[in-house]
C-alpha cells in the first residue's frame, strides 16, 4: 500500500494575478501547525494548518468576497491520485463559484497552467468573432492571462449577439489588449469603452455584462 505524504496545490494570488504551484508535505504541516504559502511576488496566497492525521485546514483569501474563506481538504481528497486534467480537483469561492486554484499531481497542474496560457494566446490570435475587426496589442507581460482570456470570451459572446455598438450607429468595433484590461475602439469615430480585465471582482462584474456601448469621441472630450 502506497500512502502519499506530498500533494500539490496551484493558486492564483490575488495581488499580481498568476498562478502559483506548491508542494505540500504532510510531515512539514503538522497537527497544530500553520504554513504560509507565498507567491514569487511576495503576497501571502494562502495559509494551510494542520488539524489532524491527514487533514488541513486552507485559508484564502478571496478578490471577489474581499474576506478569507476556510476551505478543509481531508483524507479522501489528499489521497487521491489526481493523474490527469479531467481528475484535478478544484478549489472554489463557495459563494461566487469562482476558481480559486487546484489541488493535483505537479505534473498536471502545470499542463493545466500551459494549456490555460496558449488557449489564452491562440484565442488572441483569432479575428473571427462577429463585429470585433481585429484583436491587436497582445502584451506578453499579461500577468493574469486565464481572467483575461474568459472576459474576452464573455466580450466575443456579446458581440455575436450584435450587443456591442457605438452611439455614433457603427458597430465596427475592434478590440485592444491591453495588461490590466481590453480597450474597444470604434473605427468609425475612434469611440471606446475599456473594459476592466486583472481580478476576479473584474470576471465576476463582466460576467453581468449583456450590452456594451462605446461612447463617441466627440462626447468623451467634451465630457472631459
């Protein structure tokens, strides 16, 4: 019998937006004990506590709720032998149903995290979204490329509903990708609107989003 004493844990933290891998042992948390578990940046992304033989207490803190949650990872779940994408199991915010990380084999998660980068940067390549001319100014230093990628999903959905116009009456809009946000710009009269796009609390609000209406031009300077 094969008993497993390190599990893994990918989370995104909630200062910089990338996502972090941790390897957890079970004889470095002990009963009692408490750990923190640090991003590259410095911020604290977690913080994991020993209860008993086997089972942890995860404290995280949430963008969207702005508190921690206390999530309990036991035996049956440390146990298992997550050994491919489909099997990983996935830490959520128990009142938004946000992703807040994962727990499976390194080897996994860190396909997972791949996978999540290139999707992200095939689906910036793509110009085929209905009423979204073109997608330019793709920025390598995109430090949270999954809440970007799912808010232009959620923007390329609502364009092929035709939501997204300009007042000035164009719909030929196109799409910038900017690091912390994605500008849409009308080409007829150089309208925008930008839509925020580095947390969480920016995917839950974008999420809600039906129609977006760039303002023109004109009525931006002269509102300024």
């Amino acid at each position: 019998m094969v008993i497993r004493t390190v599990f893994s844990l990918a989370l995104y933290c909630s200062r910089c937006g990338k996502i972090h891998t941790h390897d957890i042992s079970a004889f470095a948390v002990k009963k009692a004990q408490s750990r923190d578990l640090l991003c590259s940046c410095g911020q604290i992304q977690a913080t994991i506590t020993g209860v008993c033989h086997s089972q942890y207490l995860l404290k995280i803190p949430c963008v969207v709720c702005e508190v921690s949650h206390i999530i309990c990872l036991d035996s049956k779940a440390i146990g298992r032998k997550y050994t491919d994408r489909d099997s990983v199991h996935k830490i959520y915010c128990p009142n938004e149903n946000i992703e807040l990380g994962f727990m499976g084999e390194r080897e996994v998660l860190e396909a997972i995290i791949a996978d999540h980068k290139q999707e992200f940067e095939r689906m910036i390549r793509e110009n085929s979204c209905n009423g979204l001319d073109s997608m330019d100014g793709y920025d390598e230093n995109i430090e949270n490329p999954q809440i970007l990628f799912e808010i232009l999903n959620k923007i390329h959905d609502i364009a092929e509903k035709g939501h997204i116009y300009c007042l000035c009456g164009s719909t030929e809009i196109e799409a910038i990708v900017l690091p912390d946000c994605i500008e849409l710009q009308c080409r007829h009269c150089s309208g925008h609107q930008t839509v925020p796009a580095a947390s969480e609390k920016d995917l839950l609000q974008a999420k809600e989003l039906e129609v977006i209406e760039l303002i023109p031009s004109k009525c931006s300077r002269h509102n300024q």
